[in-house]
C-alpha cells in the first residue's frame, strides 16, 4: 500500500492543482467563449437598412398564396450597412424591442452564436431591449416556458457546441390550439419578434407563424439549421443564395476526423472492412463532404445510384421492341454487386481491408425500396386516420403486420380497383429478410418520415454483400494476392523451388504484381489434386507446409466493423467557419427584425466565397414552399436540397473514386482533416464542397 493511505480526502480536493484538473473549465473552453467572429462589412457601421431586390425570382405555388396570401409576395431583403440614416430610421432601428428565440429540431453546431449574434446586436441597438430564450423547443413559446437572457449566460455559451442554453425539441406548432397559446404567450411577454431557429419543417412553421401572428404585429423570422446540408436555398434561374446550413461543416468535420482515424488503423491492422453510416436522411451531402475529407476507399451517393441507367438491360429489351423500366435506377442486388466488386479488386493486390461511408439514408435511392417505403407509408396513415388507432399499437407483432399485409393483398385479388398493395408487393416483401421487413415497418417519426437512422442500412447491404463475397470466393474470383518476393522467400527457406511450384500454383505466375491462387484451387483438396497432377507430390502424400500456407494466405476472410456518425457530430463544438457564420446570422436577424421583416428567413450568399465576399440577406420564406406529401396527406413545406450529381464537387470525387479505391499494389491516399481545433492558421475557411463549387461561381 502506498504511503498516502491516510491522506484526507477533502483536503486533497481541496488542492489548487487537483481543482485545476478536475474543473469543469478548461483553457480550450475558456478560449472558445473568449473569441469573437468576424462581423459581415454591412455589420461594421452603426446602422443596417433593409434594401427590396426584384434580382430573384422564386416559381410560386398557388397553394402557398392561397395559405401565406399576406407573405408570399415577400422579396429578398438585401442587408446593407450604414454610417448615417435619417431621425425616423435611427429611432426603428434603436427602439426598444421584446424578442424570443426557439431551437426546433436536433442540434447543429453554433446555434449558441445565432442567440449571441441576436443579443450583441439587439443590446447595441438599445441596451434595454430583451431577449427571451423559449424552453425545450416549440413547447417553451406554446407553454409560455422562457428565460430572460442576460451577459452571463450568453457568455457562458459562446462559440459552443449543442443547444444547452435554452434545450430543443420537435414540437411543431401545427394546430389552431397551439397556434392560439404562441400568440397569448407573444402577447404576455410584449414580443415584438419571434426567431425559430430549425430545418425545413420548422421553418415551414415559421411561415405559417408569420402568416397568423402579423395581425397582432409579431415579426416571425426563420434561421436554417441542419447537419444533413438539405437546406440549400436558389431562385428560379438556380442563383444561390444559402450555399449551405449551419452545423454541416463541423458534423463533416467531426465525423471525418473520426472515419480518418479508422483509415489509419485499417491500413494499419490490415484484417477490417470499416463500414461506416453518416447521417444524411434524404440526401448525402455529408457522405460527399466526408469523402472529400478522408478519401476513403468506397463512398455511396444516394443521388448516383438514383441516376444509375444500366445500359446493357437498355439495350437487351431495345432489340426485342420493349422498354425495361428497371434499367433506370440502381437495384439493391446491383449496389451490393459494385461494393463486392471493390472489396475483391482491393484483395487482389493483397488489400482485404478498407473503410466505406454510406449515408444513412441509402436505401431511399434504391428504387425497390423506395416503393415499398412509399406505399407502407399511405398504409400506416390511413390505417391511423381511418380507425382513429395507431397502426404499430393495432399490430404490435411482425407477424401481425404481415398478415394485414397479407389480407390487402387478398383484397387486391377480389377488388381490382385496389392497388396499394398487391400480391406482387407481397411476394417481394415477403423475399427480404425479417430485421428488414420489420425496420421497414417501424413507427415513423413525427413528421410521418420513415426513420432511416433506426434502420440497419449497413446490415441489409451487408448480408448481401457477405452471400455473393462467398459466391465468388467459391468460384475462386475472390482471392488475396500475394507479393512474389514473399512467395519465393518462403518456398526457399523450406527448400523447395519457386519457380517449379508458382505456374502450378497461380493463375498470372509469368505477370508483374501480386499474385493469384488459380480459381479451381479452391480448398486444400483442390490443391492437393493440382499437386499431383503436376507431379510436385504423390497420391496421399502431405502438401508442403510452406505450399499450404502460401495457399492459406490467399484466402479471405472478409471481417468488418460498423460505426454510425450522427449523434456525436451535431454535438460537436463548432468549427470557426461555424462559429463566424452563425453569428453573422443572429446579426442578420436583428437586422431584419429592426427593418421590419417578417416571414423571412435569415441567410448569408456567397458563402462558398471567400469572407470579404459574404452578404446577409432576408429570404422570403413563403415562396420557397410546395405541396408534398406528409403522413399520407399533401401539405405546404420546403423542398430538401439533394446533391447536385452535376455540381463540380460531385465531379470531382465521381473522378477520383478509382484513384481513392487504390485498387493497385501502391499506398492508399488517404487524407487526414485532424482535429477541430479552431484556432491555428491551418483550419480550413468553409466546407471542401464549397471549396470546389466555388469554381463555378468564379467562372460565371
């Protein structure tokens, strides 16, 4: 035992050194709440004016003008800054304002920044102005659940991670119930504006918000949050003007240091396929982003697959004077296909091991799926309005939910009116394995989404990629190559000769590179016979040792472990492109609360330039909205930005997928983004897809 058995406890605690190490501060959080971001040129004078451009046109939605008629003429609110107004602009500008702000939704890296930007600019306006932060969400502003902001707390969250100040959650104020207690909780705390900081859903609320709220003169003003990057705002003739959403560049970022660490111990440990899933729901940006930071072996876009036409299924029904429909689109079994065909590219040069990044939502892309996900969608929701009861309560057992399934489809049979679900779409359920039939079952989100980060992607994909790997294994296509010098090396040390042994043994002895165990010989049986048969050993005599673990050597054995990127990275601290982007939209929207804007959402263009170049604007909200369809019904939202499979950035990694497979007997190229560090002159300015889209602005 050590001397210090009987050293007090509390007085140890109690040390400076021992306070110091375990403190909840550090010097890297007391640096991040120190720093202060960047302000847009418009925001250094002591005065923004709100400036009407007629420069953008927006394809309008007569639903949208028949449901916001008092804001879908809204246009984008240019923000300029100014040294002098005259007394009636000064007194707007500077007058003392109530204002609240919501999180919706799940948290994204720098929304502390958008309530620090708000406040800073609000109390240089007028430091009597307040600031009440809503409560868990939507639920604060219907519940009338709010804080006073003040210095302190504002300051104790700068430039960090998360939605800790004031909490987020997914209510959505879509009832004339909530809507009538928003607006008594507005009218009690004397607001003059209220801020929603979310996706698309909750700045479609927003709208709506706006819409209803401008009678009592509450403002309404939308702020773009999500890591997934499917809030990408253009007008009509495509000219952009939100390149991205916060939270995206850090989530990237986190997860890409975190998927670079795992390059490193694949080219490492040399036995592991890493499969990792990212989030990305509807759309891959963030698969695309990681790609671009980690270069890793295989990434799937979901947007790709959708585009696949198999030109040969094209060709083969064009000759017989038919159109397969099914050319169009990537299968499931062609995916898993493509990914086996990389895996077994990269054994060959004596790489069984790599890292793959899929999107979580992958398998919307893939055509089969997607119809299935559709229809089971109309199948839940009008189950649950039909009989007033919640489908996934009526049939709480897969095998319950199948035999409903089953009767529709006995129902398809008697009515042929009813095509929602037929004895096809049974059959064909029926032929995917139970796990999956049940995730495509599970409850859907409250927005009536299905969940796809719930679903096993990687364990669907998986399964199939693990039967055919064993398919070609036994062909003997599947094989890892070896290096000739250690072939030689270690027939010679057991006295035998390399080169009676090697044309017996592989399939390109005489070729340069790494080689190949023949694909008949395909276990030590096989190999056995080809021995005899060339002579090299007797009938009933033992394959060399060292001949059979050459043989042992070339067989794979296809080992994985799968990661999930999600939860981890929208928590991260924000990266400095963040944290200067974010606070430039609290800016912004004081901005556009002191101009008089509602229904608008608060954005900077030119974000994929460089910082001298960025402008805050005002978007109008109302005429970015269509009809979709929602929980099996037809409703106004704003439409997710997908990748741009003609966008440079896609381009671009579209023409270094060879290069990054590294199908060869070289290095990989892995890349290493590090850490978030936040300082240092090193950490990139923005996004590497805005980096490389950006060309295309320079070009125009």
């Amino acid at each position: 035992m050590s001397e210090n058995t009987n050293i007090d406890l509390q007085q140890l605690l109690n040390q400076p050194r021992v306070k110091a190490a375990t403190d909840d501060v550090n010097a890297e959080l007391l640096e991040r709440r120190q720093y202060r971001p960047s302000q847009c040129e418009a925001f250094s004078h002591p005065y923004t004016l709100l400036r009407e451009t007629s420069q953008y046109r927006f394809e309008l939605d007569r639903e949208a003008g028949k449901q916001l008629p008092n804001i879908i003429g809204n246009s984008v609110d240019l923000i300029e800054g100014h040294d002098s107004v005259d007394d009636a602009a000064a007194r707007q500008f500077s007058r003392k304002r109530h204002i609240g702000i919501v999180f919706s939704g799940g948290p994204a890296p720098g929304g502390h920044n958008v309530i620090a930007g708000l406040y800073d600019a609000a109390k240089k306006a007028n430091p009597d102005s307040k600031i009440y932060g809503f409560l868990v969400g939507p639920d604060g502003i219907i519940e009338n659940e709010a804080v006073e902001l003040d210095d302190r707390r504002i300051d104790a969250y700068r430039n960090l991670g998360g939605f800790t100040m004031i909490k987020t959650g997914r209510t959505k104020i879509d009832t004339r119930e909530k809507m009538e207690l928003s607006r008594k909780t507005c009218k009690q705390l004397g607001l003059d504006a209220l801020v929603i900081v979310g996706g698309d859903d909750s700045n479609t609320n927003a709208a709506f918000l706006a819409q209803e709220m401008l009678p009592d003169g509450v403002q309404v003003i939308g702020v773009p949050k999500t890591i997934d990057g499917d809030i990408q705002v253009r007008d009509a003739e495509g000219s952009v003007l939100c390149a991205m959403s916060f939270g995206f560049h850090t989530a990237a970022r986190a997860f890409a240091n975190s998927i670079s660490n795992l390059c490193t111990d694949s080219s490492s440990d040399i036995k592991y396929w890493h499969i990792c899933k990212v989030m990305g729901r509807v759309a891959s940006h963030l698969a695309l982003e990681v790609a671009l930071q980690t270069h890793a072996n295989m990434t799937l876009i979901g947007e790709d697959l959708a585009d696949y036409i198999d030109r040969q299924r094209l060709e083969k029904a064009e000759k017989k004077g038919a159109v397969d429909y099914h050319a169009y689109g990537m299968t499931l079994r062609h995916l898993s296909r493509v990914i086996c065909n990389g895996i077994v590219r990269r054994a060959a040069v004596g790489k069984n091991y790599g890292v793959m990044v899929i999107p979580e939502g992958v398998l919307e892309f893939i055509n089969e799926i997607q119809v299935f996900i559709i229809k089971l969608n109309t199948i839940i929701a009008e189950y649950n309005q039909t009989h007033d009861r919640d489908f996934h309560a009526s049939f709480p057992r897969l095998e319950d939910k199948l035999d409903h399934l089953r009767r529709m489809a006995q129902r398809s049979r008697e009515d042929s009116s009813f095509t929602l679900w037929n004895t096809r779409d049974d059959d064909l359920f029926n032929d995917i394995p139970d796990f999956f039939q049940e995730g495509l079952l599970m409850e859907r989100d409250s927005h009536g989404n299905f969940p796809f980060s719930q679903v096993e992607t990687e364990k669907v994909l998986l399964g199939l990629v693990r039967d055919y790997l064993d398919i070609l294994k036994e062909e003997g296509v599947y094989r890892i190559g070896l290096r000739k010098d250690y072939f030689h090396k270690t027939l010679e040390a057991a006295g035998l000769a390399p080169d009676r042994y090697g044309p017996v043994l592989f399939k390109n002895w005489g070729d340069d590179g790494h080689l190949l165990v023949k694909s008949e010989i395909i276990s030590l049986k096989t190999l056995a016979q080809a021995l005899i048969s060339d002579g090299l050993i007797k009938n009933g005599e033992k394959i060399p040792a060292a001949v059979e673990k050459i043989f042992k050597k070339s067989v794979p054995n296809f080992k994985t472990q799968i990661h999930f990127y999600g939860y981890d990275g929208r928590g991260n601290d924000p990266t400095r492109f963040d944290c200067i982007y974010t606070y430039n939209l609290g800016l912004t929207v004081f901005s556009l609360i002191a101009g008089g804007a509602t229904g608008q959402m608060a954005a900077i263009r030119n974000l994929e330039m460089d910082f001298s170049s960025w402008q805050p604007i005002g978007i109008p909200i109302a005429p970015l909205m269509h009809l979709e369809e929602r929980k099996g019904k037809l409703a106004l939202v704003i439409e997710k930005s997908i990748v741009d499979v003609n966008s440079i950035a896609f381009k671009v990694v579209k023409a270094l997928r060879e290069k990054w497979l590294a199908a060869d007997p070289g290095d990989d190229h892995y890349r290493r983004p590090g850490p978030i560090r936040f300082t240092g002159k090193s950490e990139e300015e923005r996004p590497l897809t805005l980096q490389l889209n950006a060309i295309a602005r320079e070009d125009e």
